[in-house]
C-alpha cells in the first residue's frame, strides 16, 4: 500500500512538472508571437507614415504643378486679352472713311483709313490750294514720317474726308490742323473734282481718290504759321510758274502734281488769274 501510494505520488508530481512545462513553453510561444506581431505592426506603421509622407509630397508637387499651369494660362489669357484691346482700340480711335465705288458714288460703306488703303478702296479727300496776290502758291513739306510722298514739296494742305463729313468743312478744318489758319469755309473756292491713283510703297499704300480742290486767295505771313508736326516739316511761297517749271522737270523733291494731268484746271486758272 506505501509502495502504491508513493507511485501514485511521484506520478502527480511528474505531471504537475510537465504541465509547468507546457505551461512555460506556451508563454514563450506566446510572447514570441507577441513580439513578432509587434514588430509587424511597427513595420506596417512605419510603411504608412512612409506612404502618407509620398503621397503628401506627389499631392504638393501636383499642387504646384497646377498652379503653375493656371499661372500660364492666366498669363496667356492675359497676354491675348491685351492683344484684343490692343487691336479694339485702334479700330475704335482710327479714321473711317466711306467708300466710293470708280465713278464716285457712295457705296453704303465705311472702312479704317488703314483699310482703304491697303485693299485699295475708292474714298473723298479735300486738297487746298494758297495763293497770294503776287500770284505764289504756298507749299507744303511733308514730314519724314509719311505713308505717302514723306520729306517732299506738296499741296497747301489736304486731308481724308471722314465718314458723314462734308468737303467743305473737312477742308477748313485740315486748314486749321495743319497751318493753324482761321477762316470761315465760304472763303474757300471749290475749283474742280477729279480721281486720281497712285501705287506706292511697293503695292502697301495705294490711293484712289475723288479730290475736291479747293482755293485759298489770301496774303500771310508764313513765319506766323502755326504747323502741324506730325503731318507739316515746313512751309515755303514760290511762284506759280517756278513751281509748275519743277512739276515738268520731274523734280524728286516734289510731289508729281503734274500741270499737264489731272491739276490741269488748277494752272490754267493761275495762269488766266496772272497773266499780266
């Protein structure tokens, strides 16, 4: 019986040292997975803070790129909008002009100045004439920054006739702008209408043209003129019959206002008014 119960002791012992056992060998298995798990979780972690951190950076490059782009775009936009008025302005501060058809009808029509000239258009200009008693007819010098004829001898004064404008008026008004002279438009002496074209520049400036010549009878003083910079370099009186000898020998410093062509009327009547 001793023998029976010592066996059975022993074997109790034995089994509470092998639970111990099992018991230790969970407790390792668990810590062990415990800190695998931790570690895992500190990689997945430090993953994310590594993917957050990525994903903010292409969000920021993304950011500036798209306000790059829309700078461009802005400033593009910017730059065209300019353009467009730019090119509003000029057409809205540029001269029209109405457009003749060949035999000098009024064609309904209205074009930039710059228009008419370039395509060539039919429109009315004003061209006056100065003539003092000594029979002299007062010329002008273009300036240098002419589209047509610049730095040479030419008519009194001319000018366009605006769109809805009268001859008449546009003649006393180029009068003033041009020499400063004060008259009243009845002073003025409408000789004759004719057409004329010239082709210049190379095809750029082309100028057809119904004039209205008018004549301006009167003595001044060309010292007490008051020019027009942009259009006037100088004035000067010379004798009508000095003058048309120029016209004749092609002068290069005189516009071609040839006596024999289309201001034919315009000598004759110097020429009838001064013949003594």
């Amino acid at each position: 019986m001793a023998d029976l119960l010592a066996d059975i002791e022993r074997k109790s012992r034995e089994a509470s040292l092998a639970m111990e056992a099992k018991k230790e060998e969970a407790l390792e298995a668990t810590s062990s997975n415990a800190s695998l798990i931790t570690e895992e979780l500190k990689e997945k972690k430090q993953e994310a803070i590594l993917t957050q951190k990525d994903n903010r950076k292409e969000g920021i490059a993304n950011i500036e790129e798209k306000k790059i782009e829309a700078v461009t775009t802005i400033q593009d936009k910017s730059a065209d909008l300019l353009e467009t008025v730019d090119f509003t302005q000029n057409v809205a501060t540029e001269e029209y002009l109405d457009v003749l058809d060949e035999n000098g009808k009024f064609t309904g029509i209205s074009h930039p100045r710059s228009q008419v000239h370039r395509e060539g258009l039919w429109h009315r200009v004003v061209h006056v004439w100065i003539v003092n008693s000594k029979g002299q007819v007062l010329l002008q010098q273009r300036t240098l920054n002419k589209e047509s004829w610049p730095g040479m001898w030419d008519i009194s004064s001319a000018g366009h006739i605006s769109a809805g404008e009268g001859s008449l008026v546009t003649a006393a008004r180029e009068l003033h702008e041009e020499l400063g002279i004060e008259l009243i438009p009845q002073e003025l002496k409408l000789l004759f209408s004719t057409k004329m074209e010239s082709i210049l520049n190379g095809g750029k400036y082309i100028n057809r043209e119904w004039v209205d010549v008018y004549i301006l009878e009167r003595d001044l003083d060309e010292k007490t003129l008051i020019l027009q910079e942009s259009e006037v370099n100088a004035v000067a009186w010379m004798d009508h019959r000095v003058y048309m000898a120029k016209l004749r020998s092609n002068d290069p410093t005189f516009v071609p206002n040839h006596p024999d062509g289309n201001y034919a009327p315009f000598f004759a009547y110097l020429q009838q008014r001064f013949s003594s």
